[in-house]
C-alpha cells in the first residue's frame, strides 16, 4: 500500500509538473501571437492584394540630406533603353496603353538643388501569371518626346527606387521615393522631357515598362537644372489664335512652291475656340484647319490639322500653361491630314 501510495504521488507530482509546463507554453504562445498581431504592415494592401516594398525587408541604405548615398550610378552620357513587351488583356489603362507593368498617376517629382523626391500613385502587374523582374523607378530626362514602344535615349536625373520581383495581380501602392540624390550638375546643357521611369529587370538586363511624362520641361545649364517658366499668355492678333480659353497659341506659315518659293505668315480665322482656320488672299478662303480635342482618354490634347491645299507649311503651336511647343510641317504636294494624339499634356 505504500508502494501504491508512493507511485500515485509520484503520478501526481508529474502531472502537475506537466500543468505548470503547458500553461508556460501556452501563454508563451498566446504572446508571440499577440506580438505578431501588434506588428505594424509594412506595406499598405488593397482590395487587388499588395506587392512588398523592397524599402520594408530590404537593405537600402537610407539617403541622409547631409551625406546622400547614391543608390544607382549615374550614367555619363545618355542610355538607351529598349522595352521589353508582353500581353495587357483584361487590364484597365494606367498611363501607356502597352505596359504590362504600368505605373498609375497622379505623379509628381519636386527637388531643390542635388535632392528631392518623386511619386506614382501605383505600380501594377496586370500580366496573367508569374512574377516581374526586380523593378526600379527613377526620374529620368530626355531630349526628344518619348513613344512608348520605342527606343528611349534619357538622362538619370534621380536615384532609383528598386523594388523586389512583383506577382502578377499585385500592386504596390503607394509609391514614395523619400529623400534621394539628384543629379542636375550631371545632365548637358538644354531643356529636356521629364518623366518617371519604370524598369524591369529581365535576365539581367534594363527595360523599360511604362513611363509617366511630366506635364512640364526642365532646362539643364551644365551646374543644375530647373523647370521651363511657361511663356507670357496668349494674345490674340492677325496671325495668331488662342484656343482653349487662351491655353493653346497657333500661327503658322508656308512656303509656296506654285510661286518662287515664296514665305508669308498665314492670317488667321478663328471659328470656335477649339477651331481655327488660316488663310492667306482671301478671309473666306481657308488654306487649312485646326482642332484641338481636350476631351480625351489618354491626358494629352489631340492636335488635327486638315489641309486644302498641296502647298507647304508649318503650324506652330505652343501651350502657354506648360510651356510644352511643337512645330507641324506639312511637306510640298501634302494634301493628307496631320494628327497628333500624344504630344500635349492635359491637363
């Protein structure tokens, strides 16, 4: 009996033991979980999931205004970038109608002197499957208008801001450069295009997804660079128009072969305030017609011009807000349309 009572103690006291043993874990258990719940998000997700921010796991070092690190070399003369191309069904248009990759808008790049910072509202992957490359944006300028689909030859104007590979469906949003190094006394004198650039990185090689372009330039003067001051407003007198309540500024001129060669600046007819129409003997013989279409689905303003005659000439047109130009020529013998969905920002 002693022998029992003695085992059945000894019973007792494991259980006991194993009790106290399993109420530690437990509430161990209970706090790591709580520890894990109490994490703040790295990243902010939404109703079409979310990527992960290389910035949130990443060892990026952080750029400090008093010592800035420079995350990506700068290039000593402009880079040409190829893109690499790939199916877009089923996907809502953000800025290139062709990215598979695609940053949304709103969009903005600010910077003072050799720091600054730059915004995209998102970047999606909208392929059907899979994930990206590594990503990275930049602010990035260019002497001519970039096309999408197109070689772009540009100037690093920033930093990057890198990304890890992005699973197809996923976003990251939003998108904030922070502080960064920019690079104005490396960049040729000369006014240039501004766009945020996006890249992915395909065995390992650089192209370009999609680009947002800035609704205004940046002149360069070899030290620094700043944004174009956008000229006077429109003034209305013979030779010039000013559609959109004044925003657009049109002349134009020509050259007849029919009669020497000979110039002359085109009086203009202004019919409606998207709508106008030179002439050159007669006030109500229209040599050509212009139409500046702002109600579009692309952000740009469509510029068409309807030619009446074979003879050359060249329309200017300038946007007072933004300071953005662009001169249209229609060669000797012409006598087809000029249509232009893509140059001028809007709005």
């Amino acid at each position: 009996m002693r022998m029992h009572g003695s085992l059945l103690g000894e019973r007792i006291s494991l259980v006991k033991r194993f009790e106290r043993a399993l109420g530690r874990s437990l509430i161990f258990a209970v706090l790591f979980v709580s520890g894990l719940v109490a994490s703040p998000a790295v990243a902010e997700e939404t109703n079409q999931a979310s990527g992960r921010d290389a910035r949130a796991g990443e060892a990026r070092p952080a750029v400090q205004a008093a010592a800035p690190v420079v995350v990506s070399s700068v290039p000593a003369g402009p880079v040409s970038e190829g893109v690499q191309g790939g199916s877009s069904a089923g996907r809502a248009a953000l800025d290139q109608a062709g990215c598979t990759i695609c940053a949304g808008t709103p969009a903005s790049v600010s910077w003072n002197g050799n720091s600054g910072s730059f915004h995209v509202d998102r970047i999606v992957n909208s392929r059907s499957s899979g994930f990206s490359g590594p990503l990275d944006l930049k602010v990035a300028l260019t002497a001519a208008q970039p096309v999408f689909g197109q070689t772009i030859s540009s100037f690093s104007f920033s930093s990057s801001l890198t990304f890890s590979p992005l699973q197809a469906g996923f976003q990251y949003k939003p998108v904030d450069s922070g502080t960064f190094s920019f690079f104005g006394n490396t960049i040729p004198a000369g006014e240039y295009f501004m766009m945020l650039f996006l890249r992915e990185n395909v065995g390992g090689t650089y192209f370009y997804q999609d680009f947002i372009l800035l609704d205004k330039k940046v002149s360069c003067n070899g030290s620094g660079c700043s944004i174009v001051t956008p000229p006077a407003g429109c003034t209305e007198d013979a030779t010039t128009m000013c559609l959109v309540n004044g925003r657009y500024k049109v002349t134009s001129n020509w050259k007849n072969q029919y009669a020497g060669g000979a110039t002359a600046n085109l009086n203009k007819a202004k019919l409606t305030d998207v709508t106008g129409a030179f002439w050159i003997a007669n006030a109500s013989t229209y040599e050509y017609m212009i139409r500046v279409n702002t109600a579009t689905d692309n952000g740009r303003a469509w510029m068409t011009i309807l030619t009446f005659t074979s003879v050359e000439f060249w329309v200017q047109v300038t946007d007072t807000r933004t300071g953005q130009f662009k001169e249209y020529h229609s060669s000797p013998g012409n006598v087809t349309l000029i249509y232009d969905p893509s140059f001028f920002v809007y709005p």
